[in-house]
C-alpha cells in the first residue's frame, strides 16, 4: 500500500528524514501537499513565496520521476479521501511546531490511528527538538546563552542525501492546479517587484549556502551588522519553508570552523537563535500571540492600527531614515535586514508606543522569510516583553545605530529616493512595490520625523517609569 508523504515547510528532497524514510520503506510514494485552514491563514508574502516554493517542488519531483498531488480541505477530510482513493494505509510528514500546525496535526494523528491507519512524523525542521534541551531542574531555557551552552557540543546528525529514486504508484490520483489556488491573490503590493528577489528552490539555497561559506563568512561576525553589505547568508527565507535543512547549514558552519573562517562561530550560533525561538514557542506557546511576560499587558501601547504614526511606519515614511529604509527594503525584496528589524521594531513599541502585535502581524504579512518562532521572538525581544529580551529602558536611538552600522549612507541611499537628484532603481522600485492607492511618487518631498528620536525617547521612559507593575 503506498505511504502519503504530506509535505508542508519541507520543500526539499535531500535531508528530508520522512522522504528517505518512504523511499528505502518499498511501497510507493505519494507526496501530496494540502491548502487546508493553516495554509489559508499565512500572511500574503508567505503565501505567496509558498506557491513559488511548491512550483520548485513540483518540478523537482516531476525530474524524479514522481509527482506532488495537491488538494483543498481541511486536513483530515483531504487525507481520509486520499486514503479511501489510493489504499494507502501510511501518512508521513515532517513536524511543524507553531501553536495552529501542533492543533491539526495532533488531531489529525489521533484520529487516523484510531482509523487503523500509520499517521508518524519526522524531524528535520529543527537540529534540536524542543523537548530533548532541558536545564538541570528539567525545565525549559528562557535565556539564550546557556540555550546556546547546553546544545553547542551536542551531535548533530549528518545531512541525508536525496533519495536516488522515489518510488511511484501504478496510477496517481487527480491533482488540483497551483495556479488555481492563486496563492499570490493577497499580494496587494507588486508581487512582480518582489519576485525577483527570490531565491526558490533546493538549488537555489545550496547556491547561497555555498556563496555565503566561499565570500561572506569569514568576515561575517562583523558585516552581519552593516545592513549595506551583502554580509549574512540570506538563508532565512529558505529555512523557512525548508528548502535547506538546518543540519545542512549547520554542518557547513562546523567544515567553515575548521577551516579557520572566523565567522564561522557567529553563524552556528545564530543558527542557535532559530532554534531557541522554537524551543521557547513549544514551551510556551503565547509567544507568538501575547506578551511573555503578562505583567506588559498593563503596559500603556497603543492598539490603534489607524493612528497616523502606525500609517507612517508601515509606509516607510516616519521621517527617520533609517527606520524608513528598512520598511522600504521589506516592500521591495520582501526581506529586511536584521539590524533595521530591531530598530523598525524598537521605533515603533518604543518611540512610537506601539503594541508589537501590530508589527508583528504586518511583518507576517510582507517577509517572504517569515517564520512564526523567530517573528514572535524578535518582536518580543524587540519590545522588552519577552523571555532574554532586551530591557524596554534600553531604547535604540535610530539615528546613532544609523551612523554606526551604516556610516555612508550607502543603506539609506538605497531605498530612500526623496531628495536624490538620481535615485537607484531599488528606491524607485519601492514605489513600484506598495499600493497605488498610497499615491506616494518618487518626486514627493521626504516628510519631516513624525517622532523625533529625543522626544520619543522621553515618551518610552516616561511611560516606562509610570508604569505600575
Ligand atoms: P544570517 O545572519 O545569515 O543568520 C543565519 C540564520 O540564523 C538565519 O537564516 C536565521 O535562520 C537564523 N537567525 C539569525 N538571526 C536570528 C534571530 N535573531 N532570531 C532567530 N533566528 C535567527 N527571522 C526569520 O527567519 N523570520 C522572521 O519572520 C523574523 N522576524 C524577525 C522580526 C524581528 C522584529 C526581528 C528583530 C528579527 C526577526 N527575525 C526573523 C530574525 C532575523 O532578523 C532573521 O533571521 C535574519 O535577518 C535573516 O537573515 P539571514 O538569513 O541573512 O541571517
């Protein structure tokens, strides 16, 4: 009887724990791939790099020799028909930890099983599963750095090669169309613009795996902070819909260490970050939905989506330039650099007093690296509300941080058009990118801070110290 192989944030062949599992197992094969109610509730960029990301599967598969079968329902209901349709009596997937996915799945293996069919998951998604990192007492990290201190040393299983063949059914059972699916429909924003800066595929990722272990990571420890430079591995975007495993970067992390790459440390530990994000929304998963520490929920922040300030701030045009370049370069490449994440983040739960909820779901809806774990955790972070976050008194001043990690301009110049006698195609390419309806034009004059960094300051601290808890 074949094994249903339910592919979801997994798009690759190689170092995929549940796929070599199927194809030594002998049954044939079926990968399938469901547009189901979690799917359905991705943010518009998400989704629209997951139909990019399962067109690359498709084909990858299809060069194989196999197929990748899709279908629309709720989860269960899809995989009972499959079942009923191809005799299968096995459904392997690749576990997903965020609090929607960990609700399905476990509703969909219990009630499988009761059903006499083999419902399993696999890892891959993560070096570590979140339950097997413990402290001394057997509870959970909340700090990073013994996080990082307790796993550093650990084994982490070498990679898997692709399987050689994939075994495939004597017929295959009906397939909706991608295109039909029009994951791109909530691309409001020019989905044309962002393509381009997409890297899709297993291929693609190796390629930037590659690049960044030849040209960046020696350097990395210091150019990961200069938002003008190409100075980190990109990788984020392909992690997260696992397009290459975390075992994959992490093992060429280790060859890049001993062959004397200083960076090579900073990026196994980043690396570390994504797992301590996963390790924390397991433990406790209102991470990605309330504040970690429920004493900030008497914190005074703003919940007012339609305020101006909000508006300003999701338009890239606060009037600070370098919170502005970074909501520019989201827009545009769907992806931001980590140095202008934090300081978007802090100008608007600080100078601006705005709840990071707000922030978080319109990073979900613009980043095409978008992952559940590391968004709560850096938005968490970002405001002081979470586990190991950074102290809400320590207040990022946007235009210091500007003048140390980018000290020419050269990031700024990038995506700011205002006032450039000759702007660069990517700070044209921002008014490309956003909704007509804005009616923003690269000849509008750059508007004046709608909170200058000083005063926004004060109305942190301020509001910090009055605070009663
Ligand atoms: P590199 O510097 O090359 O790092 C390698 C890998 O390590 C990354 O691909 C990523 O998987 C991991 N990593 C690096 N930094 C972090 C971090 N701070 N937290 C968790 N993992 C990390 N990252 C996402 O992948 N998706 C998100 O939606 C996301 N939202 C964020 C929101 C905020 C407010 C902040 C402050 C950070 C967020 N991050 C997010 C973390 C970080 O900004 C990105 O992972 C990083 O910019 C990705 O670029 P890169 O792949 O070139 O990273």
């Amino acid at each position: 009887a074949p094994i249903l192989l339910w592919f979801r944030r997994d798009l690759r062949l190689s170092d995929h724990p549940a796929l070599h599992a199927a194809a030594q197992a002998g049954p044939p094969v079926i990968p399938i791939v469901l547009r189901d109610p979690v799917t359905d509730g991705l943010g518009a960029a998400p989704k629209f790099r997951l139909g990019l990301g399962l067109e690359a599967l498709a084909r990858t598969l299809e060069d194989q020799g196999s197929r990748l079968i899709l279908r629309s329902g709720a989860a269960l209901d899809v995989l009972r028909a499959l079942v009923a349709e191809t005799g299968a009596r096995s459904v392997w997937w690749t576990r997903a930890y965020d609090p929607d996915s960990v609700a399905r799945d476990t509703e969909v293996k219990a009630a499988l099983k009761a059903e006499g069919i083999e419902a399993r998951s696999f890892g891959g998604h993560l070096l570590f599963e979140p339950w097997t990192v413990a402290t001394k007492e057997g509870g959970f990290y909340k700090v990073y750095t013994p996080f990082w201190r307790a796993v550093r040393d650990r084994e982490v299983d070498a990679p898997l090669p692709a399987p050689g063949r994939i075994p495939a059914p004597a017929s295959w059972p009906e397939s909706e169309r991608l295109a039909d699916w029009r994951l791109d429909a909530a691309m409001h924003r020019g989905a044309a613009v962002v393509a381009p800066y997409a890297r899709v595929g297993e291929r693609a990722a190796q390629g930037r795996l590659g690049h960044f272990m030849a040209h960046v990571v020696d350097g990395y420890a210091e150019s990961r902070d200069r938002p003008a430079e190409d100075g980190t591995s990109c990788l984020s975007e392909n992690l997260s819909l696992g397009e290459i495993s975390p075992h994959q970067c992490w093992h060429a992390g280790v060859r890049a260490m001993e062959e004397g790459k200083a960076g090579a440390q900073t990026f196994l530990q980043e690396l570390v970050w994504r797992e301590f994000a996963y390790h924390l929304m397991h433990h406790t998963p209102r991470l990605t939905s309330a504040n970690w520490r429920p004493d900030w929920d008497a914190f005074p922040w703003s919940e007012d989506e339609s305020a101006a300030t909000v508006h300003a701030w999701k338009q890239g045009r606060t009037g600070i330039e370098m919170v502005d370049a970074g909501m520019r370069e989201m827009y545009v490449t769907g992806r931001m650099h980590n140095r202008a994440r934090m300081i978007v983040a802090s100008y608007l739960t600080k100078h601006l007093m705005t709840h990071w909820k707000i922030g978080l779901k319109w990073f979900e809806d613009h980043l095409i690296d978008w992952d559940p774990a590391s968004n709560a955790l850096g938005w968490q972070w970002s405001a002081g509300s979470g586990p190991d976050a950074t102290p809400y008194f320590r207040v990022f001043n946007p235009v210091t941080q500007a003048k140390r990690f980018d000290p020419d301009a050269a990031y700024r110049r990038r995506w700011i058009a205002e006032g450039q006698r000759d702007p660069p195609e990517s700070a044209c390419a921002y008014f490309e990118a956003i909704p007509r309806r804005w009616g923003l034009a690269p000849t509008d004059a750059y508007p004046a801070p709608v909170v200058a960094p000083d005063e926004g300051r004060k109305i942190a601290l301020d509001a910090y110290e009055s605070r009663d808890f």
